[in-house]
C-alpha cells in the first residue's frame, strides 16, 4: 500500500492496530513480532518449532490472509513468498485456542454500541484455516455484553468518534479476549444479509437509527448461518455427494450458491468455498448440530470431480 493509502486508512497496518489495543488493555493483545525480512521470518520460525506461529501480512485489503505454520510441517514456501510479494512487513504471533469471532458495531457520540456478532466455523487445510461457517450471538446475550465492555476502551484508544467498526477476535473458553484486527468500516457480505434475515438492525441501520434503532432489536430472533463447502480439487464436478441429506437438515433453509453437474470448479484457497447453502432455526443446538453435521461432511469431502 502506498504512503498515501496508509494515511487514508491510518489503521490499515496491523502493527499500528496492535499498540493501540495494547495501550487500551493489554490482554487484548497478542504477543506480536514484526518480521522485517525472510531472515527474520527464519530464526522466528526455528524457535518456535514445538507450536503453531500465524503469520499475517501487515497491511491486507482482503480477508483471509493468514498462513499457519505447524509444528513438525515445513514452512509453506509458496504462501510466505505471497506474503512477501504484498511488500511491507510480516506481523507473528503464536496461535491462541479458541472460536475466532466477527464483531460489529457503530460508534455514537464516541460510545460504541455492538450490532451483530457472529462465531466462526472453519476446516484446517494445510497451511490455511478455512472459513466455512458464521453463527449469530444472541443480542443482548452476556457474551456481547462483555465483547463491547472489553472492546470499548479500544476504540476509544483508535480515536474513533462516529461510524462503523468492525472487529475480528478470538475468544477462550477461560474467558480470555484477542483482538485479531479492527477497521472503521461496516462489515462485509454476507454480514448486512444475515442481520436482516433475523430482523436486526445492521451498522447502516444503526448509524441511520441511533441508540433507538439497536434498542428496538427483537429480543429472540432466533439464529442462522451461511454454509460454506470447501473444494480440495478443480475439475469438472460430476455429483455432490450426500446433498439430500443435507438439504433434509432440520435447519436447511435454502441454497445460496451450488454447481451443479458439469459445472468446472476450481480448488478453495480462502473463503467462499465452491457451493453455500443457507441455515436457520429458532433453537441454536439444533442449528449448531446441523453446522457440525455440515463440517464432518466437508472434512470428508462432498464434491466428485473430474479432473
């Protein structure tokens, strides 16, 4: 990114995110190390062989970006060069157990109010954690309530008065609180979606409302998430392989995208997949049940292609 579209987006450096959540609470901090070269990245890595290092770029316009390194695995040569080709640096830090989480809200009047928050579902594909899947947190649940206790102080400390904010944590089962990244930006598809199809007010809706708007959420709107199936080789797809038991799910609410036979598809590398469907259900161990079932599927692997 050039120096002017760093001073566009002043917190677009994930080195710069970094000391502002530690200077609001540095247990929302993780333990990050900034890799200037490759020479770096080696003696950080040979170091840290007995456990699992994420690297991310520093400055990343897309989602997706992280590369693990395993322990007992090679480094994934090609991955690192691709991170290297972003220019700048390589931000480490060692990988924290947990459910990774999207966190969403609006600043008014400098106080920040959460809209939608949602769990995160992924597959672990070599050196890349794939995003299959996004479940919403109850509104109003005692686990927003502490992601926008704990969350506050740092938007605070980014100077942000008014407008959208968007978070990506990770949360331990001790309780315990990462900040991953932040922007000041509303977040992206399918988020905005989803909220509507629960009846809530999303950050624009949320800007556009105030306070009135976030209080006027239902208080039971029950949970749904997308569907994300992960393609381990291209080629011509010859059948999806148990899709009526999937779509006979409990909470199977509709297809949001599926090739059909014959359709070419090529091998997921970040998040989307090649096929989604959409799920739904007032009860949430129903819907988590049914997320679990899709996940076994996908581990095994749905799509007969090919080549």
């Amino acid at each position: 990114m050039s120096q002017a579209g760093t001073l566009a987006n002043p917190w677009a450096s994930k080195i710069r995110q970094h000391e502002a959540v530690a200077a609001a609470d540095p247990d929302l901090a993780f333990d990050l190390h900034v890799l200037s070269g490759p020479r770096d990245l080696a003696a950080h890595l040979a170091a840290r062989r007995d456990r699992t290092v994420v690297l991310r770029p520093e400055i990343s316009d897309d989602t997706g970006s992280a590369v693990l390194v395993r322990p007992g695995a090679a480094p994934p040569e090609p991955e690192i060069r691709r991170l290297w080709d972003r220019g700048g640096r390589i931000v480490a830090h060692d990988h924290v157990p947990g459910t990774p989480c999207f966190v969403n809200g609006v600043v008014l009047d400098g106080t920040l109010h959460l809209t939608d928050v949602w769990r995160c579902f992924s597959l672990e594909e070599g050196p890349r954690s794939l995003l299959t899947s996004v479940v919403n947190l109850a509104p109003g649940s005692p686990g927003e309530r502490e992601l926008a206790h704990r969350l506050a102080p740092v938007a605070h400390r980014a100077g942000l008065a008014t407008g959208p904010v968007t978070f990506e944590v990770v949360t331990g089962a001790d309780g315990t609180v990462k900040v991953v990244k932040f922007a000041a930006r509303a977040a992206g598809h399918p988020l905005p979606h989803l909220c509507s199809l629960l009846g809530l007010p999303d950050q624009a809706a949320a800007l556009a409302g105030g306070p009135r708007a976030l209080a006027g959420r239902p208080a039971d709107p029950g949970f749904v998430a997308d569907y994300a199936f992960v393609a381990r080789e291209g080629g011509r797809l010859v059948r999806f392989e148990g899709l009526d038991d999937i779509r006979a799910l409990r909470s199977y609410a509709g297809d949001i995208f599926l090739p059909t036979p014959g359709e070419t598809i090529t091998p997921t590398t970040g998040e989307g997949g090649a096929g989604a469907i959409l799920l739904r259900h007032q009860d949430e161990e129903v819907l988590l049940a049914d997320v679990e079932f899709c996940q076994r599927r996908n581990r095994s692997g749905v799509f007969s292609v090919i080549p």
